[in-house]
C-alpha cells in the first residue's frame, strides 16, 4: 500500500477508535515504517490531547504564501519555524521563558510535547515545544467580553491588556492550542519568602509589574508575547544584542528559529521557501504564525 491511502485508512482509525485501541494496532501493522514522517503527524494529533490534530503538510513555499493577504499592511509578521529534526526535548525553552517573564507556578508560555510512537519511526520520540502561534485569524481575541486581548497591528502579536482582563477565561476555552494561561497567585518559594529574586518584577509588556495578591496580571489571563518587551522603540528585534525571544535565544538544538515572516532575508522565510513545514489543525481556518518543519 502507498503512503497516501495508508494514511488515510489510519486518519479514519484515528477518528473513531481508542488511543489504546490505535497504539495496538500500530504495533501490529508491519508496514508502519512505510508512512513518511510527516504524514504521521496528523495521527499523533489524537494521541497528543488534541493539540496537534489536524496538522496540514504545506509544501515549500506554500507556507508563506498561504496568509500572505491577510498581512499586506504590517510592518512586520513575526512568527516562529519550528524544526522537528532538532528538537531534543531537553525543555530548555521551557525553563529560559519562565526565567526571562517571570511566570509563577501553574503558567507556562511555552512547553514540549512528546511522544514516542512504537514501533519506531524515526531515531528519536517526536518532541514539539509550543508557545502561542499568534495566529492571523485568533478565536481566543473575538470572544473577550471587554476586549482585553487583541492582536496587534504593527505585528501581529497578540497580546493581553492586563488592566482590562476581568479574568473570564473565555480566550482560553477559545484557544484551539490551549496556549492561554490562569494566573492564580501561586508563587514560588523565592517569591513567597521575598527573597531578592521576588524584588525583580517582570518585564512582561515592559510594565515590570510588581508581584502582589490582588493586583494584575494575578487573577487575569496570561501568554506568551514572543519577549515583545526586547523589541526596540521601532519594533524590532536583535539577536546580536540579545533582544530576541528567550525560548529561540537558548534553544539547545537550534530548533527555535524566530524573525519576520514578512522579510524575505530572514531565516524564517527561507526556512518555509526551502523546506516542508505544517501548521496546526488548519482546518480551523486560524493561520497560526508558528510552522513545524518536519
Ligand atoms: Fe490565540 Fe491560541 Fe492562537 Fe495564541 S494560539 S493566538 S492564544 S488562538
Ligand atoms: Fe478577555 Fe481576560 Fe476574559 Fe480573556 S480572561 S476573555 S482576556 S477578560
């Protein structure tokens, strides 16, 4: 059987049968090792909570020209290209967020699925880290209540006005990707025993807030804001100064690449002209501006 119809024949599997049901027929089937790499990636959807279902293989080039009308008047269109092939999973992403914005326990800007499908497929489990893709059509900005969060038009990010979130937690039920977070005033030990760490506030949305019960952003939603707090007074980034994304600035693997999907000299752009990348559950029609290559 070619790698198309199987995968079809195991996306109808997908849809109808168990988890435990589908790793044991995997098991069984020898001809696995003849579906490509990519095409798992729609299966792993359903084993993956539902995050990753729905991915679409975008051919190269086709990426980019995919939700190029839909951003003609930006300054700029900051997204993330993500490489499957790098990742290791070591989570220094994870860590370097945490580090860079501050977040309390129970608020994680970014994090790293994994999974390892057996039999094997490949030379390691299949690792994506995943922060919000700021998508170009977000569900999570149509449904506040008072407008708190929206995407910005100078580049696309989309953000949280702090003062105005009433906390209802209505983006996050929106967000197809689970990328929003609650923050419910846990603190961690430095931060509750004041120690000197807890004296530096965060530098989120260059507010730099101070940390106290009651006050924003506890008790509102919170997510990532690709370090939009390192952009310079025109709105760019440097990864020479080290004004660039902490998850990108430490990403052990070099798997993170970050930069302007409107600029045809960055990174990002020859990454999606060069090689095949997917976005997730594009079904939704969200455009999300982070892009897995695979
Ligand atoms: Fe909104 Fe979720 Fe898209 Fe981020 S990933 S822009 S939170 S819908
Ligand atoms: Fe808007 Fe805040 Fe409610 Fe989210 S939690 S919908 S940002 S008011």
């Amino acid at each position: 059987m070619t790698a198309a119809p199987m995968l079809f024949e195991w996306q109808e599997k997908a849809m109808s049968a168990s988890t435990e049901e589908i790793e044991q027929t995997l098991k069984q089937d020898p001809t696995l090792s003849q579906i490509e790499r990519r095409e798992v990636f729609g299966l792993l959807g359903r084993w993956l909570g539902g995050a990753l279902a729905g991915a679409t293989v975008l051919k190269a080039g086709e990426a980019l020209a995919s939700s190029a009308s839909t951003n003609s008047k930006r300054r700029h269109r900051y997204g993330m290209v993500i490489d499957t092939r790098r990742c290791v999973g070591c989570r220094a992403c994870v860590v370097a967020c945490k580090a860079e914005n501050k977040t309390p326990p129970g608020v994680s800007y970014t994090v790293v699925v994994d999974h390892v499908v057996e039999p094997r497929i490949d030379d390691k489990p299949l690792f994506m880290t995943k922060p919000c893709f700021h998508c170009e059509h977000p569900p999570c900005t149509d449904v506040c209540p008072v407008s708190a969060t929206y995407k910005r038009q100078q580049d696309g990010i989309v953000v949280v006005d702090y003062d105005r979130c009433i906390g209802c937690r209505y983006c996050m039920t929106a967000c197809p990707y689970s990328a929003r977070w609650f923050d419910f005033n846990e603190n961690y030990p430095a931060v509750a025993e004041q120690t000197p760490y807890a004296a530096v506030p965060s530098p989120e949305y260059n507010q730099f807030r101070k940390r106290e019960k009651g006050k924003s952003p506890v008790g509102n939603v919170r997510k990532c804001t690709f370090c939009l707090h390192l952009q310079d007074e025109k709105g760019e980034y440097n990864r020479a100064e080290g004004r660039w994304p902490a998850c990108a600035k430490t990403c052990t693997g070099k798997a993170i690449h970050f930069g302007d999907l409107n600029d045809r000299n960055s990174e990002v752009y020859r990454l999606l002209r060069e090689r095949t990348a997917i976005r997730l559950k594009e079904e939704l029609g969200t455009e999300p501006n982070v892009f897995y290559l695979i």
